[in-house]
C-alpha cells in the first residue's frame, strides 16, 4: 500500500507538469527559469504545493526505507560505527541532521497513523520530525488527525515541553551553571557571561521581561531598548540587598590634578585619570578649589 500511495503521488504531479519539461534534452537552470516565468503566477503557485506535497513524501517514504536499514544495522560491514554515521556519509548531511532523522525514523513503527498521514504528503518533514516526539502510540490516532492543522513551530515548542527530561541530563544541566564577570578598566564596565538550567532560566527571563515592562517609557513617551531595560531590572535586583556601608566598596575614580590646574581659567594642563587616559582640553572643568 506503501509503494502504491507513494507511486501515485509521484505520477499525479509529473503528469501536470509542462510537455516542455519532458523533453529528452537536459535541462539548464536558464532554460527552465525561462518558461517558468512565462508561466501564469495561479499555475505556479499549484506546481509548487504539488511539489511541495511530493517532497514530503518522498521524505516520509525515505524515513520508512531508513528505518528498515537502521533495523539491519546498515553500514556495519563497511566500518560506519552506526546508523547517525552511515546516514551522514551517504546523505552529505552532518552529525545533528543524521540524527534527527535516524530519531524520527525509529520513530514511526510505533505511529502508523502518523506515517500514513506523512506518505500523504500532508506533513512537513519539520513537523513529522515534532510530532513524533510529542505522540505516543497511544495518541497516535489523535495527533494524526490533527497535526497537519499546527504549524511546524507550535509543533516543535510543544516537543520542548513535553520532552522528558531524564536525572543524569538534569543533574549535568545543573552542574553547567555559571556566573562569571570581569571589568574592563579601559571602557568603564563589568561585563558578564554564564548559563543556569532551564527551569532556573525560565523564571529568570519571565523576571527580567516583567521587569522591563515595568519599567516604562521615559518622560517624552519613549521607551529604552528592551535589553537596557533588562540590564536595569539586573543592576536593581542584585543591589537591592547591599547594606548601607557598601558604599566603599564601589568602584573609586582617582584624579591627578596639578594645584595650579584648580584655579578659575588656569591654563595648566588639565586632571589626568590613574589609567593613564589623559583628559582632552574640551572634557577638563577647572574649578577653583576652596581658599584658592
């Protein structure tokens, strides 16, 4: 039944296509681009959902091939060290992409509803590749009927959430977390990096974005851009507990200034920062000292 479906999607849609395109002669991109842009936009826009619908099952029909390699632990005999690497080689894909579809494929023996659908055409490979993650053979029948209806990123946020997570990924997720920061003397700033686990990063980011909202705009209506309004919610929230004698602690700027340089419309060179920054004559402000 397999073969048949997929055959007679393939036929359907090659006999719709221009007797131009049949020609014995091969092709060139120049050549097709020609006639294809003589072609009426309501005809092209079909030719592509046909194509589009053949691709995807041409791709399902591919996942069930592989899934039937996989079963025989193809490429062994020729050194692959398994199906995520022979899959890779024979495909020209990297790593990540070999193993999401050697994923998927394992994937459908235990979803036939969700496979028939595919070999329809009705799936996009990014949305086979989700729903399979978020169906269970239980749901299968369920998620069938329904997932051509998502789009592929609803799809795809729902496997996020739905995903389990198991102790050694939470514990190694957690293990990850860092905070580093570091000053940059030359530029006036302290800059950070770091990572916490997701749940942790969850309730970070619905803080930093209540937080910035809050904020409001500034007095002409305007509002600063999100990641400085973050950068605020940040600064308040880590200070807000720092007791009254902190105050030492903060970063001290030292300034050099000659006496002579303190008198009102000295022309003594102007202050000197302990970095070694020189002042430049339109930044200095001589102010008289007391008594002076």
């Amino acid at each position: 039944m397999v073969g048949v479906r997929y055959d007679a999607n393939v036929r359907s849609i090659l006999e719709d296509q221009p007797t131009a395109l049949e020609s014995p002669d091969p092709l060139d991109s120049t050549s097709v681009l020609a006639l294809l842009r003589d072609t009426p936009t309501s005809e092209l826009e079909a030719t592509f959902r046909e194509l589009d619908t053949l691709e995807n099952a041409t791709g399902a029909y591919k996942l069930l091939v592989l899934t039937v390699l996989d079963e025989r632990e193809v490429g062994r005999d020729d050194g692959a060290l398994d199906t995520i690497g022979w899959v890779s080689w024979t495909a020209r894909v990297t790593k990540s992409r070999a193993r999401a579809l050697v994923s998927t494929a394992r994937a459908l023996p235990d979803r036939p509803a969700i496979s028939n659908v595919a070999l329809e055409g009705q799936l996009s490979g990014e949305q086979l590749a989700a729903v399979v993650q978020v169906a269970t053979a239980e749901t299968d029948a369920q998620w069938a009927a329904d997932s051509p209806g998502w789009t592929a990123t609803a799809l795809a946020a729902t496997a996020r959430r739905q995903r389990s997570v198991t102790t050694d990924e939470a514990v190694e997720r957690d293990r990850r977390r860092e905070l580093g920061y570091r000053w940059n003397e030359q530029r006036g700033e302290l800059r950070f990096w770091g990572r916490i686990p997701d749940a942790d990063g969850a309730q970070v980011a619905i803080a930093l974005a209540a937080g910035a909202d809050k904020a409001g705009p500034d007095e002409n209506g305007q509002w600063e851009p999100f990641a400085v309004r973050c950068a605020d919610v940040f600064v308040a929230a880590v200070t807000a507990d720092l007791p009254d004698d902190s105050e030492a602690h903060r970063a001290t700027l030292i300034v050099h200034t000659p006496e002579a340089a303190l008198h009102e419309g000295s022309d003594e060179p102007g202050a000197y920062v302990d970095t070694g920054d020189t002042g430049s004559s339109d930044r200095q402000r001589h102010r008289p000292a007391p008594g002076v």
